[in-house]
C-alpha cells in the first residue's frame, strides 16, 4: 500500500512539474514575442534629427512656392473682378442707351477737340462730356459713392503707374466706386459722332485707388467707348490708330493694351513671359 501511494505521488509530481515547464516556456515564448514586437516598433520609429531635416525641407519648397501661388490666385482674383466690372459697366450703358437713345442725343455740348487742352491733354468740352455720359450710367448700376463734377479738382485722382514702370503722371477728372470695390475713373469723350472709332474712353481699378499697385495692365485697365459698347482696349482687329496688345501690353508696353487679354483669355500671363499673341500662344507654358 505505501509503495503504491509512492508510486501516484511521483507521477502526479512529475506531470506537476512538465505543467509548470511548459508554463514557463510558454512565458518565455510570449516574452520573446513581445521583445520582437518592440524591436521592430524601435526599427520604425523616426529619430528627432530625422524629423527636423524633413520640417526643414519642407520649409524651404514651401518659402520657394508660396510667392508664385500667391501670385497666381490674386491674378484669378483680377481676372474675375475686371470681368464683373466689365458686365456691370457694359450693361449699364446698353440700358443707358435704352433710356436716352443713341449716344449723340445724351445732351453733349459740342464734339470735343483737343485744340484748346489743359496740362492732362483733356479739353473743357472732354471733361464736361465725361459728366454727361456717368450721369446717364449711375442710375443703372449699384454705387456706394460717386463723384463726377471735377469744376473744383475734387474728383481728382492721381498716383498711377504704367507697366514698364513709369510714372503716368496723369489724373482722372472723375470716379464711380461700385459696391464689390471696383473703381470706374475717367475719362474723356472727344468724338461723339464716331462710328468705326472710339469716341472716348475710361479705366476700371479693380481694387481702387488707395490700394496698391495702381499699375494700368495689373490693377487698372482701360475701355473705349464706342456708339453701341464698350470694349476693353487691346482687342483683336482694331483700328491702325487703336491700342494694341502687341504693342501697348507686352514688350515693355505701357499696359493699355492689356484689358481684353484679361477678360476674354481670363489670364494674365503677359506678366511672366512675352511670346504671347492673339493667334498664337495664350499662356507661357
């Protein structure tokens, strides 16, 4: 009998002990695993030095890229504010004519020459025509301020520059400011018997005379009036005698020619490159 109670207390300690064997090696599997996890998550892991190169990189294409994108969206911007000025204005004048009838019965005082001009090339008669011709437009388009007597210099506005750099040294005799901003300045009307030519003109400051850059082909652009539209200077089979956007936009032009580019192309990539023409090329890539 105590030989076979021996007998049962070995085996059940030897079974007790090949449990607790494979306990502690399952332990010891489990901890190897985990030890491997770790490793390869240490393998991972970026150090602090590698972080700061990439932050630096990063940096640095951003400081190279950001002026250009920059750029680009406020010409988009450009682009779609001339455009409205150019509808508002543009319709205006269609209703204008609707109202009072063809352009020569508008009440002018006599067809305007330069003859007798003061100090800005613009007679008495252009200026006092110029009145005539807003006065007949701001009742159908949306102002918050307008001011188009200039007998005392109070509608005077100055401080342009062409786009070559000069300095326009000349002032507008009159100004509409529409509620998006837009500035409408001008103008003269010399010939209002005109019927192939321009019998005025006028400019839009997109973004007004107290911002910058008061550059005529950047912020600033020019219009002819003729007996049926208006039509932004620049455009395409105009007269000999007309702007150009050959001549007076690219190359170093003044930047009257630059208006219709604007609108009907809806870019304004003269300002990056000067291969640019009406049959050729529309944007510098």
């Amino acid at each position: 009998m105590k030989a076979f109670l021996s007998t049962n207390v070995f085996w059940k300690l030897k079974n007790a002990n090949e449990n607790e064997t494979e306990i502690l090696n399952g332990n010891n599997s489990c901890r190897t695993e985990q030890s491997t996890f770790q490793n390869d998550n240490a393998k991972a892991a970026f150090t602090l030095a590698e972080v700061l190169i990439t932050l630096g990189i990063i940096g640095i294409v951003a400081a190279m890229t950001m002026p250009t994108l920059i750029q680009k969206h406020q010409e988009k911007v450009t682009v779609t504010k001339l455009k409205k000025a150019y509808s508002t204005v543009s319709q205006a004048y269609l209703m204008a004519r609707n109202e009072y009838g063809d352009i020569n019965y508008w009440g002018f005082d006599k067809n305007s020459s330069f003859d007798d001009t003061d100090e800005q090339g613009l007679s008495a008669d252009a200026y006092k025509n110029f009145e005539i011709f807003w006065s007949k437009l701001t009742p159908f388009m949306s102002t918050t301020s307008v001011c188009i007597d200039d007998t005392a210099g109070k509608c005077s506005i100055s401080g342009q520059y062409f786009l070559n750099g000069t300095n326009r040294n000349k002032r507008s005799s009159s100004f509409i400011k529409l509620k998006d901003g837009s500035v409408l300045m001008g103008g003269w009307i010399s010939n209002i018997n005109c019927i192939q030519s321009a019998c005025g003109d006028f400019s839009i400051d997109i973004n007004g005379p107290q911002a910058l850059p008061n550059t005529v082909g950047k912020d600033v652009f020019y219009f002819n009036i003729y007996r049926d539209k208006i039509r932004p200077l620049g455009s395409q089979n105009v007269n000999a005698n007309e702007r150009t956007f050959d001549k007076d936009c690219i190359n170093g032009g003044d930047g009257y020619g630059c208006a219709a580019w604007v609108i009907y192309n809806e870019n304004m990539e003269y300002l990056h490159c000067n291969d640019l023409a009406w049959d050729g090329k529309k944007t510098c890539k």
